[in-house]
C-alpha cells in the first residue's frame, strides 16, 4: 500500500495544473507551426561507437554510479541510502518505529512479506547500481585514451560502490544473484540464475577492496585526476573500513582488529566535537566522515527532512515523521548523554494541540494535547536548518566512530574488555557526555552487551542496526524483548527471519530465488 502525503497530494495537484498548462501550450503550438517545424532535429546520438572515449566520458560514468546511492533522479532523491534503506535496516530493529500502515507499518510491526514494496525497492534501486558499476568497469576497461592511473582510480572507485551494494544486499537477503562485468560480455537476459552463497559474494567484495586499497588516495587534495579536493569520492580509509566490516561480519576478529588500526594510524579522522553538530544540515563534511552520501538543497537536495521531521511542528513545518524511534529506545539512554536532546519530545503543533508523550500505556489524552506513538529525531531534521522540501543533510555510510566501535569489538572477542578496547568506546561516549564504563567491573559478556547498546545509541538510523544484531547473535533475544515490554507480539523467529523473503516481483520473474524457510 503506497502511503500519499498531504504534501504529496499538493504536488500531484501542482503537476496536473502543470501538465494542462503544457498541453494548452502544445495545442497553441501545432496551430501555430507548420508539419516541417515540427520534425525532430537530432544534435547527437549516444552509441556503443562515442561513448567512453574520453577522461571526461570515464568521469560521467563513475559519478553517476555514486549518484545510484541516493535514487534515480532529483525530485525523487529517498531512495537507498537516502531514506528507504533505513526501512530494512532499523525499522525492523528495536529502535526505530512507523506509525503509518501499509509497508513501513508491516515491518515497524516486524510482520513483513515478499509483497512488501520497500523490500522490493531496496532491492530494485541496489541492484541498479550494481549494473551500473558493472557497466563501467567493463567499458572503462577497454578504453585506451586513458592513462594506466586513471584507469586504475576508476575501476577501483567502481569496485568500492559495487561492494557497498553487495554488503547491503547480503546483510538483507544472504545468498544474492552474483552480477559482474563479466555478465555484460555475454548475456543472458532469460537466464535463471540461482543465488550465490554470501562466501562467493564476500570473495569477490575482498578481492575488489584489497584492489581499492592499494589504488585510492587518501584524499583528494593532490588528485591530478580530479580538479578539485572531491569528498565524497571514495578513498583507501573507506576502503579499509569496508573490508573491516566484511571480516567483522565473517567473525575474523584479527583481520578486523588490524584493520581498524590501518584506518585509525591514517590520522586524518576524528570525531566530531559535538553530536549535534555531526548532523547538522550546514556540516556536510568534517573530518570524522569516511564516506558519505553528499546532498545540496539548492542543487540535488534530498527529502531526509520530510521523511524526519516531526509532524505538525510550529517551524518544521509540512514534514511526515515517517521514520520516528520508539520512545522505549528513547528512555534507554541516560540523561546526561547529549544523544538524548536530540528529539522533539514535546511541542505546541501549528494544529493547536500539545504533542508529547503519553504518562502511561493506554492513557486517554486530554483536550489539547495530542500523546505521540513515536519520538521524532533531529538526526535528519536539522532544527536549526533550511525549511524547505529539498533539504542537504549528508547521510554517514561509513564514519570513524563507527571505527572506534568496530576495532574494540574486535578487541574484546580476541581477549576481552582490554584496556585499549574500553578506552575506545569511552571516547565516543565523552563525545557525548555519557556514562563512562569501567573496565574492572567487565567481562567479555558484558562488554559485549554493553558495546551493542552503544552502537544502537550512536549509530542509529545509519543502517546498521539490524546487521549489528545479527553480528551479536541477538536479533531475536534484543527484538523480541523490546515487543514483549510493549505490549506487542513476540514475532521474531530464527532462522526464518534472518534474511529478508526475496521480493515477490523477483521470485516471479525467477523461481530460483526460492523463499522457502524465510518469512513470506
């Protein structure tokens, strides 16, 4: 069920009045024109012969891969990591929280199915990427007007965006259908392809990331490829990190501690001074970000904010509060963490009524005063940002707290909560100004507890929730948990729901993407 917005509904209606208004004017046209004014004039023609000729041509291809991790085109930039990945990735977790229905309800509800459309469009829109990073690599191989350099930064940028989207595809579905520039030489278009095994992905996702260490920059600040310092693009740290949580994922703790310790002995990242200030609109890119998805409001915005903001609020005005967190998320952080402000726990709506959270389960609100199922956050939804539809909020795909956290995960699996290992997440707790752990109060169990509270606190709503409990082996004991204090039904089941159903689109179009076993 597709959920259609009051701001949606004005939209449709701008564009209907738009849409007369052309057609008014190509009916003035036809009458004012002659049969030979209207033959179309063609200024030039793409082909397999033009295309990838040229460093500029290279460029074009490789950018609009990146452009692949925020949606198809300006007006509609929600899609995969900018908005609708976050469905998959914490809705279905204890922390974030949907009150509409239809799709998002279902999986806020953790009650999904093959036929729920955000499961089809993540899969869809990732995909797309993948195509097209293979696109690219197979034709940026074959040219010769580039240097052996440019060749090599490219094709290992590419190889960087492609192991994104099959680290995204694996830690939702497991076993995916493996595509590569290989596909494109000969294809098969009404090949039945069967899912390969996450090992067979996972190979070729190190292989390439191994291949884009040795080849991306640092930075770009001495790019004599690019023209200018391009953050945002990916770098050997990125690189690094990626292959890091690949081996975390896998449970290699040696591969994933030294690793970390390759990015930390970068010295260029730390974090941020304020948490706060990390998200802000106006902080697009600071040195604790490692690889982002960029956005400007002015020139190809995206919709964070609407999906984000709260509803009814006096100056974040028009916004959905589509993706909220649940308020027993909410109330697990201490009231020194700075993390805690970062809500819009209680206001005065332009409706007139008072918005908060209701003093007990069930309780019937007075007149004025409207008790909120969610909490909305200022993650996304800058306070103090731009008021506009398209907003410019950069989304962390990768962040060097997330660093810190990983290598002192893999610390304590190799021998507990070392010193190093706890001084690691109290640096992110300062930051914060939370409750310090003391090592001599922790074993391996209870750091490791205390560790994923830690990431559910600092990294959510950047796609990680989900992944991380499934990590930790504690997707159902954490998920179910949060339910049963809620008063909801205890839904989650292992194995069945540890992938995702394959989209019932796909599993139509190709029976061996089989959803026996899993949720359908």
């Amino acid at each position: 069920m597709k959920i259609i917005h009051q701001t949606d509904q004005q939209k449709i209606k701008q564009m209907k009045k738009y849409n007369i208004i052309l057609l008014a004017a190509a009916v003035f046209s036809a009458f004012s024109c002659n049969k030979s004014s209207l033959e179309p004039k063609i200024y030039s023609s793409l082909t397999s012969q033009n295309a990838f000729l040229t460093k500029s041509d290279a460029i074009a291809a490789v950018n609009a891969v990146y452009a692949r991790l925020k949606g198809p085109s300006v007006g509609d930039n929600f899609d995969y990591w900018t908005v609708r990945h976050f469905a998959l990735t914490d809705l279905t977790t204890d922390v974030a929280h949907c009150s509409y229905t239809g799709d998002p309800g279902q999986l806020s509800n953790i009650q999904w199915n093959s036929a729920n459309g955000l499961i089809g469009e993540d899969y869809r829109q990732i995909y797309k990427l993948v195509a097209n990073a293979n696109n690219a690599i197979y034709n940026i191989s074959a040219m010769t007007t580039i240097s052996a350099a440019q060749k090599s930064q490219f094709l290992a940028e590419m190889k960087f965006l492609r192991a994104i989207a099959y680290s995204d595809l694996t830690d939702s579905w497991g076993p995916v259908i493996l595509n590569t520039e290989k596909d494109i030489a000969n294809p098969n278009y009404t090949a039945k392809t069967s899912p390969s095994p996450v090992a067979d992905v996972d190979a070729l996702m190190i292989a390439d990331l191994q291949n884009a260490i040795t080849v991306l920059p640092v930075d770009y600040s001495k790019s004599d490829i690019y023209s200018t310092n391009d953050v945002g693009r990916a770098t050997k740290g990125a690189a690094t990190f990626l292959l890091a949580k690949i081996y975390l994922r896998q449970h290699q703790w040696q591969k994933a501690a030294d690793l970390t310790k390759q990015v930390i002995d970068l010295n260029i990242y730390q974090l941020y001074p304020s948490y706060a200030g990390l998200f802000k609109e106006a902080n697009t890119w600071c040195s604790e970000n490692i690889f982002s998805v960029l956005s400007d409001a002015n020139v190809n915005g995206t919709e964070l904010l609407n999906h984000f903001g709260p509803l009814s609020h006096p100056y974040l005005t028009d916004r959905w509060q589509y993706y909220a967190v649940t308020w027993d998320f909410y109330h697990s952080y201490g009231d020194e963490d700075d993390r805690k402000k970062m809500f819009f726990t209680q206001y005065d709506g332009v409706d007139g009524l008072t918005h908060k959270e209701e003093p007990s389960p069930g309780a019937t609100a007075p007149a004025g005063v409207l008790y909120m199922p969610d909490v909305a956050t200022m993650k996304y939804a800058d306070p103090n940002g731009a008021n506009t539809y398209y907003d410019g909020h950069s989304v962390d795909i990768l962040r060097y707290a997330d660093v810190l956290l990983s290598r002192a995960e893999a610390l304590n699996e190799l021998g507990g909560p070392t010193a190093e290992a706890v001084a690691l997440v109290n640096q992110v707790k300062a930051r914060s100004h939370a409750k310090q752990l003391v090592a001599s109060t922790l074993t391996q169990s209870t750091f490791r507890d205390a560790l994923l509270q830690e990431r559910g606190w600092e990294l959510y709503y950047e796609g990680k929730r989900r992944a991380d409990l499934k990590r930790f082996g504690k997707y159902d004991v954490v998920v179910n948990a949060y339910l049963k204090r809620t008063g909801q039904t205890q839904t989650v089941q292992l194995p069945r729901d540890e992938f995702f159903p394959y989209p019932l689109s796909q599993t139509q179009i190709n029976p061996n993407l089989s959803n026996a076993g899993r949720q359908q």
